[in-house]
C-alpha cells in the first residue's frame, strides 16, 4: 500500500499545453457538429459520449503513451462497443438485464479481459461499454457509432493536430506493439 517509491511523471513543457487544448477543443467541437447535425438527425445515431472526455486526455495530453496509439484507440473503443452490445443482448436473452450490477461488472470487466489478449488496452473502451450497459440503445449501430466512428475521427484529428507541434510525433506507432507477454514468477 505505500507504492513503489517512483518518480512522478514529469509535467508536459507549458509549449505542449496549447497543442493540447487545440487538438481537444477541435475534436470534441467536430463530434459534437457531427452528432447534432448529421448523425442525429440523419442517421438517428448518437456519437457524442463521455468517453470521449477520457479520450481527449488520452490522445491529446500524452500522445506518446501506447493507450494513446491508433490501434488501441480503433480497436479498444471498439471492442468496448462490442462487448458491451454482446453482454446486453446475451443477459436480455436469459432475463437478466435488470440487473445493472451485473451488466455493468460484466461488460467493464469482460472488455479489460479482450482489450488485454488483444493488446489494445485503451481506457475509454471501458467506459465505452459501461455506457451501453446504462443505457442500451442502438444495438449495432452503437458499434459503428460512437464507438468505432468516434475512435476514427479521434485518431485523424490526433495525427493532424499532434504532428502541428515540432516537439510532438503521432502515432508512435500504427499497428501493434508486438513486445513479448509479460511472464510472472
């Protein structure tokens, strides 16, 4: 319970914060655009979510970090979404989705268990599917939007407004990171 006695991350150079900002403000600005304008009224799909706060800070305020990279932002969120439809659907089918316990330990934790055999850990994806467990609407269409759609627009607008500081690269990498399985004693 005491941690491990290390160093803090360090703060980002004061020259990174508007970059930060810049890239978060457009990109939540363009979500939300699309979500009460064409998506909505269109296609009668939401794209708006609050994970994509959680996904502002991850792909705008540390961009180098491997939950930031494109592939565990498509994929993470994604699976979140799927996870999250599938669980629904499945306690629907037995008669439990009353049971918001159960669907929300289920699909948060069922969507850290895929997200980590696949190696695209990105936190929003849990929040992702949480959110489907609270308010279950939109069956597929909620894999398509928000959650794969907005991971895509999220990582457009990351690699344009992240590559406009001199001090930042983004992505790190595109693809995934193919570093060997952690092996415990």
């Amino acid at each position: 319970l005491s941690g491990t006695d290390t160093e803090p991350s360090p703060r980002p150079p004061l020259s990174d914060t508007p970059f930060s900002w810049l890239g978060a403000f457009i990109c939540m600005a363009l979500i939300g655009l699309l979500d009460t304008y064409v998506l909505g009224p269109v296609a009668h799909m939401k794209l708006l979510i609050p994970a994509f706060g959680a996904m502002s800070v991850i792909v705008f305020s540390n961009c180098k970090a491997p939950l930031a990279q494109p592939i565990n932002v498509v994929l993470g969120n994604t699976i979140g979404g799927i996870v999250g439809v599938l669980v629904m659907e499945l306690l629907k089918f037995f008669s439990l989705a009353h049971m918001m316990w159960l669907c929300a330990a289920l699909c948060v934790s069922l969507t850290i268990a895929v997200q980590e055999r696949t190696n695209t850990v990105h936190p929003p994806g849990g929040a992702t599917a949480l959110l489907y467990a609270l308010v279950p609407d939109g069956g597929l269409k909620f894999i398509i939007s928000p959650a794969l759609l907005g991971a895509v627009i999220f990582v457009i607008v990351g690699v344009i407004m992240n590559n406009l500081s001199p001090a930042r690269r983004y992505p790190q990498r595109w693809f995934f990171d193919d570093a060997p399985a952690q092996v415990t004693e």
